[in-house]
C-alpha cells in the first residue's frame, strides 16, 4: 500500500504529507496519520493532531 495522504492543518494551513513524515519530530517518511503519536503537534502552529483534516475534504 503506497498511496500516501496529505493531511493539513486547519489553523495554519501546513500540510502533513505521509510519504515525507516529519523527520525534524521524530515522524518518520512514510508514517501513517494514524501511527503519529496524539501528543505530535503542528511544527508551525502548534495545533494539536486534532486540528488536522485529510486534505481532500477540503479540495472539493
């Protein structure tokens, strides 16, 4: 299964891509949205994972 989803953040717009992970956070490439731990936060908000919508939710 290699079809990797963008999630994005609804206060400031980052966009959590699951191919690239946030290695700076310890998330590594290719880490599943369901597999980033809950205390993971926005690295340029601060939002909590909560705060975080699949991005085609909101591209319609």
């Amino acid at each position: 299964m290699t079809d990797y989803k963008k999630y994005v953040c609804t206060i400031c717009g980052h966009i959590y891509d699951e191919a690239e992970g946030d290695p700076e956070n310890g998330v590594a490439p290719g880490t599943r949205w369901e597999d980033v731990p809950m205390e993971w936060v926005c690295p340029d908000c601060g939002a909590s994972k909560l705060d975080f919508v699949l991005e085609e939710d909101i591209s319609d």
